[in-house]
C-alpha cells in the first residue's frame, strides 16, 4: 500500500463519524440525512423520542442532532437520557428561538443549539467544531505532553513552561499553542484556526486570531519566535531539525 493510498484510508476513518439525526419532519429527516453521508457521515436517523433512546442503546454514535418538538418524548427529555447514558454532544435543532427555550437547552446540558430555518454549510461547521473539541478532549486521540524545543505543554494539568519558567495562559491560547506544535511544520489558515478552536467561527472576526498569536508570543518570550506568520496564508511552526 503506498503512502497516498495509505492517507486516503486514514482521512476517510477520521471522517466517518456516526451521527443520529432525530427529526419527526420526514423531508427534513432526509435533507439531513442525504447531506451528512454526502460529507463523509455514517447517518442514522428516528422520527420520534422513543425511537431515538432506543436506538441509543443498541449503538455507539458520536453526535447527535436532537430537534426539540418530537412526538411521544420531547428533545429535551431525549437529552437527558443520552446524557446519563453516555458522554455525547448534542445539537439542538429547533424552530423554538427564545431565550427560555435556549436556556432550557442548555439546562440539559447540549453542546450547541442551532434555530430553525438554518444554514446546511454553517449547521455542518458547528458539527465538525463540536467533533473536533471532542477529539482533542479525549486523552486516547492526544498525547498529554508536548515538548518543542525550550516549551513544554501537558494536556492533563494545562501547564505550559518556557525556558524552565511557567507560563499562564488562558484555554483558547492554551489550545492554539497545543495545535500549532503537535502538528510542526503544517500551516494554518486564520480560517481553519477559527473553525477548530472557536465555537462560532463563522461569525467571528479573523482577526482574533491575530491578537491571540500576538499574546502567545509576548507571554512565551524568546521561545514564542518559534511560531511562524506565513504572509498572506497563516501561523505554522517549523519542523525541528533531526
């Protein structure tokens, strides 16, 4: 097998998330369903509470799309039964767009809540965003520890050192760092920055980023010359040298 092919196999296993579409409107169901597999998804899909639970408890899935109006168990109660089942994010899905109904939404612990009628492309980067943060959250997909030349970062005690000397940083430069240097000589887009590691990065202003790589130099002194602005593309670090 050689290494085109083997990437290939390795980009199609990292995408091929299952996700459980819960939706009583059958041409909604589908519009979802149809464009999920399109990107890449393993789809499955209840039109109602019941069915949802009980498919729940048959399968594993990574995320799921729960819409709050649905016969029999409403999307809230769905939610609190897959939270006590299973650390797994949810998205609601709703035409219901006050403040109370948002609130509620949260009140049951989902991940993100998205209102009806909405945007496929901007529905489909707030569930890569959500799939991601959980990827880097789980300790068997990232090495705790990171150590690039005088930095050294640990994921589980979120210390980050410099030269010997400790460095406080907030979660998100924390997060941008941790980025940057587990994957060395690679280049990011201030877009890509913005859709791995802000929530809603479609609405957010490219140049947070700026400020934030700003920042993380000034706080990480001589060594944060190791980050790199590739003009007119983005931040990298370079490879270390062998």
């Amino acid at each position: 097998m050689n290494i085109q092919t083997k990437s290939i196999i390795l980009l199609y296993n990292e995408t091929m998330k299952k996700i459980l579409v819960v939706e009583d409107e059958p041409e909604i169901r589908e519009l979802l369903g149809n464009y999920l597999r399109n990107e890449g998804y393993d789809v499955a899909s209840a039109e109602d509470g019941v069915a949802a639970i009980a498919l729940f408890a048959k399968d594993r899935y990574d995320l799921v799309l729960l819409d709050i109006m649905i016969p029999k168990i409403d999307g809230y109660g769905v939610c609190e039964v897959i939270k006590k089942q299973a650390d797994v994010p949810v998205i609601f899905l709703s035409a219901l767009g006050d403040e109370k109904s948002l609130l509620k939404g949260y009140d049951v612990m989902a991940d993100d809540y998205v209102t009806k009628p909405f945007s496929m492309p901007v529905l489909l980067r707030k569930v890569r965003a959500v799939l991601r943060r959980e990827g880097a959250a789980d300790p068997a997909k990232a090495a705790s520890l990171v150590v690039y030349g005088d930095i050294s970062m640990n994921a589980d005690t979120m210390e980050v050192f410099a030269a010997g000397k400790k460095v406080e940083l907030t979660a998100r430069e924390f997060d941008l760092l941790a980025l940057l240097l587990k994957h060395p000589g690679r280049v990011f887009t201030r877009e890509m920055l913005l859709d791995m590691l802000w929530d809603y990065s479609a609405f957010v202003d490219e140049r947070i980023v700026d400020s934030h790589i700003k920042n993380l130099r000034h706080k990480l002194g001589e060594a944060g010359n190791v980050i790199e602005t590739v003009r007119g593309r983005g931040y990298k670090v370079a490879k270390e040298d062998p």
